[in-house]
C-alpha cells in the first residue's frame, strides 16, 4: 500500500489510501463500492483465480465493465483494467514487485494522460546491460537494476533475486530493465531500453 501510493503521488495523484481488508465479501464490496467514488481506483491482491480473489467478481456485480485481465508482462500477469461511467479501474496483482511493475506501466500513463500530459508513456530511456540475462520465450519481462553512468550511457545491473515477492531486494533497484520475449538471453553490454524508478 505505501509504495504504491508513494507511486501513484509521484505521477500527480492524490492518493485516498483505504486500510487492507479481510478475504471476506463484505469487507471488499464496501471497500471498492467506495473506491468507485474516485476518479481512478486501484486495487492490490484479489485478481488471480484462487479462492479468496474476489475483485474481479465483485467488481463485475457493481458494474464495472472489465476491458481486459492478464497482460503477457512478468511480472505482473494477472492485471486487470475496467471502468464504471468515467472512473478507471486497475486490479494490480498481490505480489509487491507485480504492483509496481504495474503501476508504472499501465496507471502511471493513465494519470498522466488525465492530468493532460501529451506524451503520458511509459518514456522509455537507453542503456547498456552490465551482465548477460535470459529471455522468457512468452512474455516481456521487467527486471529490477541498479542503474550507473559509465563512458557510452547507463550501465544497468540486474539486482539478484528477481522474483516478484522480493521487494527488499527490488528496493535497492532505480530502474526497470525491458527484456522482450525471445529465445536465448541479451548478452552484457547489449543495449535495451529501461524506466526509472522515482
């Protein structure tokens, strides 16, 4: 919750941050039912397929109409996007890496472009990648690095651990590294495109 509202402020936002709730129905219909007051709520956690991820649904019987769920970016699959009259909706996944990976990619540019931006992206900058990494042959991959000036550019250094719970070792982390889907890895010094993290 902190860090995504730390995310979302730093796109312009003026957050309402609502406490966690229980994995119960009530709890989450009068939890969204108030978030649907907003010009944009965005949710954590509930929008996979297990037995206590009840946004989706929930959302549905208040009538928000889901344009999409599931995104081909790792990590962050289970994503959901949907609107009710003129509030957008994100359900980001649970997982603390999958939120983030979410909010800078699909809600920072939709506050932007409310707020009027003429480019609201993802801006995409270009560096050199300091060691070797693997491509998923299924889904473009975001990966956490540490991003340094050398000679040509930006050196950006994978952290280790990359798995989507890791989050302490992602705070050490000021970029996110695109890795489309492929076969094969980016070999080091290979060039790649990469956002900030703010």
């Amino acid at each position: 919750g902190v860090l995504l509202a730390i995310a979302l402020a730093s796109a312009g936002a003026n957050v309402d941050s609502l406490p966690a709730v229980a994995d119960d129905e009530s709890s989450h219909r009068t939890a969204l039912e108030r978030g649907l007051a907003a010009d944009v709520l965005v949710t954590s956690g509930g929008v996979s397929v297990g037995p206590h991820d009840l946004v989706r649904r929930i959302l549905c019987e208040l009538g928000v109409e889901e344009v999409f769920w599931g995104v081909a970016v790792k990590p962050g699959k289970p994503l959901a996007f949907g609107v009710s009259g003129s509030t957008l909706v994100f359900g980001l996944p649970g997982n603390p890496v999958s939120s983030l990976v979410g909010a800078e990619v699909f809600v920072r540019p939709a506050l932007l472009a409310l707020q009027g931006a003429a480019v609201p992206g993802p801006v995409f900058f270009e560096g050199r990648l300091a060691a070797g990494v693997r491509r998923n042959a299924h889904r473009d991959e975001f990966l956490r690095a540490r991003s340094a000036p050398s000679g040509d550019g930006v050196l950006l250094d994978p952290v280790s651990g990359q798995e989507s719970h890791m989050i302490a070792r992602a705070a050490g982390a000021d970029a996110l590294v695109l890795v489309p889907r492929g076969e094969g890895e980016l070999a080091a010094g290979e060039r790649v495109r990469y956002l900030t993290l703010a």
